[in-house]
C-alpha cells in the first residue's frame, strides 16, 4: 500500500482494550492494528515504545468565541491549545460568538472567520433561543451537529435563555431533526428563591458563590427536561454536571428508557470547593465547583456509566474580566491544553485505565455529535487522529504549557501525571514537544446520516 506507515507501540488505546501491537497508517485512515511481527515489509515504521497511543480526544464542549470576541479566544488560539492537550476535534458551542449561532448566517459567518485558522477538526452546535424555533431545522440542514440552550442567563445578553413555553415551541423541530438538544441546565428559581439572603453576603468569598448556586438549581432544571423530553421523545444531553445529586434523576430517566445523556468536566472532578481561597475568582464556573463529598460521588458515576463523558466546558476570556468578586467575574474556565492530564492523574488513582479515558474524552463525545463512525476510537477506516502520551511523567503547570490565548487558569502551580508527546491528525503530525509543525489541517466535519 502506498504511504503505509507503521507507529509501534506496547500500549495501543482501542475499543477493545489495551494491547501492544502497530497501527497502520495510509491516507489518513487507520488501516489495521497488527502484531509486531506483522508489521508489512514496505511500512515506514516509527517505535514509541512503552509511550500510550491513545485515540484523538474528542471535545463536544467548547466556546472559542469567534467571530465578534476573538480577544476572549478565537480559532487559531484554541484550536492550538486543543492539539497540545491531545485534542483532535472540538465542537464549538453557539455562545459566545457575536452573532451567536443561532440562524444559517450566522453558521456560515463562523465557517467564514474559521477558514485556514484550525489546526484541528471542527463542528459546531446550533442555539435554541427566544423565538428561533422555525430556524431549528434550516440550521440542522446546513450542517450544526445540535443544539444548545440555557435554561438561566448565559452571562451574555446576544444569547437568550428560554423558558418552558419557548422550549414547547422548540422541541417539536429538534426531535424532528434527530439531533440532541445539550442543557446548561440550571433554572433561575432556585437561584432567585436564595438571592435575598445574599444581598449583604462577602462576595469575596468562595462559599458566597457556592450558596448562590444551590443544587436545587440543577435538579429543577433537569427534572424539567427529562419531563420534556418523556413528551417530545428528543434526545436530550445534559451537559456540566456539577451536582452529584443529580446522578438519581439520570440513572432513572435512563431506566425508563429515555434518550438522555450526560456529561462532567475537570474542574468538578480535580477540585474541591473547601479547597478555593477566598478571593480566588479563576475557580469561579457555573454550576460551581462543589465539595469533595460531592466530587468523589460524581467519579462513582462515571465508573457506573451513569454519566458518559468528560469534556471541558473550555471557556476563557481576557484577563481583566476574571478579576473583582465571585459575584462579577466571568464565569469559566479554560482547560483544553490540560484537560488529559487533570483526568489522568485523579482517574490513575482512583484505579480507572486509559481505556477510561479514551471512552469518556473521545468516544462517547464522538457518538454525541454524530461523528462516532470516523471519529473518537483507534479502529479501521476512522480518522487516523492519536496521541502519542506519556502516562508516567510528570510536571507542573506554568504559562508556557496552555497556548490558549490568555494565560489564565486555575490548574496554573498544580502537579499532574501525564504528558502529550505529540498529536496526530489524519496521520500528520500538528502537535510536538511544545511547537505546531506544518500546515493548519483542521477542516469542518458534519454529520454522515442523521440517526433514526
């Protein structure tokens, strides 16, 4: 075969298992894992010893705010940091972009301001907002792999919260399209129902913030969906989990048989709200961080299988908006360049394998977005996308490793477990040992069929 590369490896990531072994590579596919010893004649081979090959990390969950905030963010900068941190595709969230994603102008204007800046694949979500629902399936038929919609205030008014009556409207076109519609799934009337005791609260406090986001929010808001999604039989993902209470409604939507997915992200399974210093406004993220109690159940959840992945909720913005109390700096964090070691290192103590991670970072994403047929595992015909990592090292976390565009992270002094030795996309090389060789390759990818 012509091109046919071969990269060996004691530690192959695949569906399967770990296995030792060489992936063929050939125009930018993966051909076959084979044995050592069946390596053809004819391959251009490269060892990387016991180093892990694991699959490109797959991030449904990620806001690179361009066009209109590429101060915040933008392609080049986030689509770096995304190979860096192993990540081969990212799905970008329709906030906060000006203008949101939220009609095809608006879609085509983001496939414009990406063009030749993507050093990794791209997708992107849909919103559902205030009286857009007769945009839902034009947008579905340009191309979006779903949709989006916040159920409380996003933090930028371009992008409007909805309500049931607007989700009644909604929901019949997105069942129709046969895409997910992904929750930030917190109601105001929780929030609302305390906010009168914090009035006159120390918003310099982190426990200010915890109490101001109570996990009634997050139950309300999800038992409300479920309830919608029993009517309108539309594939529901809840994303940001932050509340391990709410793992009972999800276990038992998921026993009822409905089509409801979940996800958590590094923040809520690396952190501990006893552990934030007062006045530390990089923690501050919506739904918030919350106790080790509260971490360790969310850990038993993805060892159930109750919630199906890990992705970052990457969501930066310029330095000077993270300053001032918990109660008006931005809320977000930006992890996409560590996301992969932040799991490693809590998940390898806690006696998961690589093949965890493969699941939670690249396959179950992958699947979500429709794109689990070409994406999200080491397997024939996919996208030859993979992470040459070194699971033993170990280092820690300064400016110069998170090549998003500002530095400005929590996980900055943190010791972690794990480096990405490199990144591969369709088989070339777009991530090594701190430095973007070649060509931006990123394209945009859509779905193949829209399933049943």
């Amino acid at each position: 075969m012509v091109g046919l590369r071969a990269f060996l490896s004691r530690r192959i990531v695949t569906p399967q298992g770990v296995r030792p072994g060489a992936v063929l590579v050939a125009e930018g596919k993966f051909h076959a894992i084979v044995a050592s010893d069946a390596i053809p004649h004819d391959a251009v081979l490269e060892d990387f010893g016991d180093l892990a090959l694991l699959p490109g990390l797959f991030d449904s969950h990620v806001h690179i705010n361009e066009p209109g905030r590429t101060e915040w963010e933008g392609f080049r900068t986030a689509t770096r940091a995304a190979a860096a941190g192993g990540f081969t595709t990212l799905v970008d969230m329709p906030l906060n972009s000006v203008p949101p994603t939220t009609n095809v102008a608006a879609l085509e204007a983001k496939r414009h301001a990406a063009l030749g800046q993507c050093r990794v694949d791209l997708g992107a979500w849909g919103g559902v907002v205030h009286n857009n629902q007769n945009e839902i399936e034009p947008l579905a038929g340009a191309g979006v792999l779903g949709f989006k919609c916040f159920l409380v205030h996003p933090g930028v008014d371009e992008f409007t919260m909805v309500g049931e009556r607007e989700l009644r409207a909604a929901l019949p076109h997105v069942a129709k399209t046969g895409l997910p519609l992904l929750v930030h799934a917190e109601l105001p009337g929780p929030i609302e129902a305390g906010a009168g005791d914090l009035e006159r609260g120390d918003w310099n406090r982190y426990g200010t913030w915890l109490r101001s986001r109570p996990d009634e929010a997050e139950l309300a808001a999800i038992r409300l969906m479920i309830s919608l999604c029993r009517k309108y039989k539309f594939r529901l993902h809840i994303v940001h989990v932050a509340s391990a209470q709410a793992v009972a409604l999800l276990c038992a939507a998921r026993k009822e048989g409905l089509p409801v997915t979940s996800e958590t992200c590094p923040h809520y399974l690396h952190f501990a709200a006893e552990d934030i210093a007062d006045g530390a406004t990089q923690f501050k993220c919506a739904p918030p961080i919350r106790t080790r109690a509260n971490r360790e159940q969310l850990w038993q959840a993805l060892r159930d299988g109750v919630l199906d992945m890990i992705v970052t909720d990457h969501s930066p913005c310029p330095p000077d908006m993270k300053l001032g109390t918990f109660q008006t700096a931005w809320g977000g964090i930006a992890s996409l360049s560590m996301a992969l070691p932040i799991i490693w290192t809590e998940a390898s103590r806690r006696g998961f394998t690589l093949a965890d991670i493969a699941r939670w970072m690249a396959q179950e994403s992958a699947h979500l977005a429709g794109l689990g047929d070409r994406k999200g595992a080491i397997a024939k015909d996919r996208d030859a996308d993979f992470v040459v990592f070194d699971a033993e090292a170990e280092f820690t976390v300064t400016e110069d490793r998170l090549h998003h565009r500002h530095a400005v992270s929590p996980y900055l002094g943190e010791s972690l477990r794990g480096v990405v030795k490199r990144t591969y996309l369709r088989g070339e090389l777009i991530f090594e040992e701190g430095t973007f060789p070649g060509e931006n390759r990123g394209i945009e990818l859509q779905r193949s069929a829209v399933p049943v």
